[in-house]
C-alpha cells in the first residue's frame, strides 16, 4: 500500500497496465496585500501572482504609476519639473532646490537677511512691506488784543496733531516739525516772550520811542516720536508766553504741526 504524504501525488493501481506514478503536488500559494501592493492570481500559468500599487486618492498626492514605474505625478521619467523659484529635477545629481541670487552686501546675511514665509494658503511671503505717510495741520487764529502774561511759561493754548500708524505688525518711527509765530504790539520799552512747550525759542523788545505792530518771528522745532502697531499719537503743541513788559500784547497766533511717519 503506497500512501501519498505532503507534496506528494500518487496515482495507478500498481499493475502493468496502470503502473503507480508518484509526482510532485504544489502547495497552494498564500497571499495577503498590504497597505501598499496588492496582490492577485493564484501563482500558476494559468493565474500568475501579480502585484500592483496601491495609491492613496488623498489629495495633493503626486505619486502616480506610468508605464515606465512610480513617479512623481507632473515629472518625467520620475523627475520633478519645477517653475518659477525653484531648479533641479529631483534627481541626486540635481535636487530641487530655491533659485537664489548672491548676496551683493558686504554685511552679514545670516545676522541682516530677511525672512520668507508660508501663509494660510500655501503661498510665500516675504516680510511686512516698509511703509511712509505724512499728516499736517496749520491754524492761524486771530484773537482779541491781550495782554501778554508777565509770568513766564504761562500756557495760552493747546493745539494738537492727530498721528496714526497705518502698519498692524510694527512699531512707526515718527519725526515731529512744529512751527510757532506769535504777532505782538510792542510799545516803547516792552517786551515779550514764546515758548513751544517748555522750549523758550523768541524773545522780542522794543527800545525805541514808538510803538511796533506786528512783531513776530517763526519759531521751528524737529523731535522724534514712536507709535505702536496699529495705535495713534494725538501730539500736542502746548503754545506758552511770557515776559510780557510794558503793556506789550498778542493778537495773531499761527502754528504749523508736521509728521513725517516711517515704517521700515
């Protein structure tokens, strides 16, 4: 008796006419995909085991398969064909890469270089833009014949400048010119004094015998200022006379305020 064990086929009754065949019997070939390939055909000619990729349908994946392989979905031959901003193909011999110019200064571009970055959409961005704005006010206002006060410093009027920092992301440098010109009627022997804040910046008399009318001259002062990101200054111009001698009096008060506003 001849029984047949793993692997193994038999076949006849053992006799001359039906002799016993014994001959090799295939295993039944297992297989099982992954999360990659997927597999199919029972391993025989009639059914060969083929393998094929399994491609994530996710957006935004580029992995294709062409007929010469895998590649990258845009490229050829499993290179990458890059635009505006960016060389080489993706090979060793060529990464993709930033096209980048050489940096003309002689100072450091690791300590000076800006920054680029990637916004909500996906787009690159470089830093805030520098930005500059001007704002001015004038007022020429006649006022009543009054005396000017004999203490000095003594507050007269306040006028104001409101200046607003158009960036959102950085603080504004802010440079400051104000002018101040005050007409006096001086008699003889009378004197009289301006100040632009605590700044005394005009003094004037008259030694002569008559009386003068209308004696002025502009005053001018340059100062810096910061305002936040985003906020507004409202800058005041604290007009102040003083000295006043002789019945000298004001009747006219002009002022220029000027900002110049820098973003950089």
């Amino acid at each position: 008796m001849i029984v047949a064990g793993d692997g193994v086929e038999v076949d006849g009754a053992g006799s001359p006419s039906n002799p016993v065949v014994i001959s090799a019997k295939p295993a039944p070939l297992v297989v099982a995909d992954s999360s990659c390939i997927t597999l199919s055909g029972g391993g025989t000619t009639a059914a060969p085991l083929i393998a094929a990729p399994r491609l994530d349908p996710a957006p935004g994946n580029l992995l294709a398969c062409g007929p010469g392989g895998l590649l990258v979905a845009g490229g050829t031959g499993g290179t990458v064909v890059t635009g505006c901003g960016l060389t080489g193909d993706g090979s060793p011999g060529a990464p993709v890469s930033a096209a980048v110019s050489a940096w003309p200064h002689t100072c450091s571009l690791d300590d000076e270089g800006g920054l680029v970055y990637c916004d909500s959409t996906g787009a690159l961005r470089s830093e805030p833009r520098g930005r500059a704005s001007f704002v001015e006010d004038g007022v020429n206002k006649t006022y009543p014949v009054t005396a000017v006060p004999a203490a000095s410093n003594t507050l007269v009027e306040t006028r104001t400048l409101k200046i607003t920092n158009p960036d959102p992301c950085r603080e504004a440098f802010v440079i400051i010119e104000v002018e101040l010109d005050v007409d006096f009627t001086l008699p003889p022997n009378s004197g009289a004094a301006s100040q632009i804040g605590s700044n005394s910046v005009n003094y004037l008399d008259n030694r002569g015998n008559g009386t003068s009318a209308s004696v002025h001259g502009v005053a001018t002062m340059v100062f810096r200022r910061s305002i936040p990101a985003g906020g507004t200054l409202v800058e005041p111009l604290n007009i102040r006379l003083g000295r006043g001698s002789g019945g000298a009096t004001y009747n006219r008060i002009e002022t220029y305020m000027r900002a110049f506003v820098f973003v950089l």
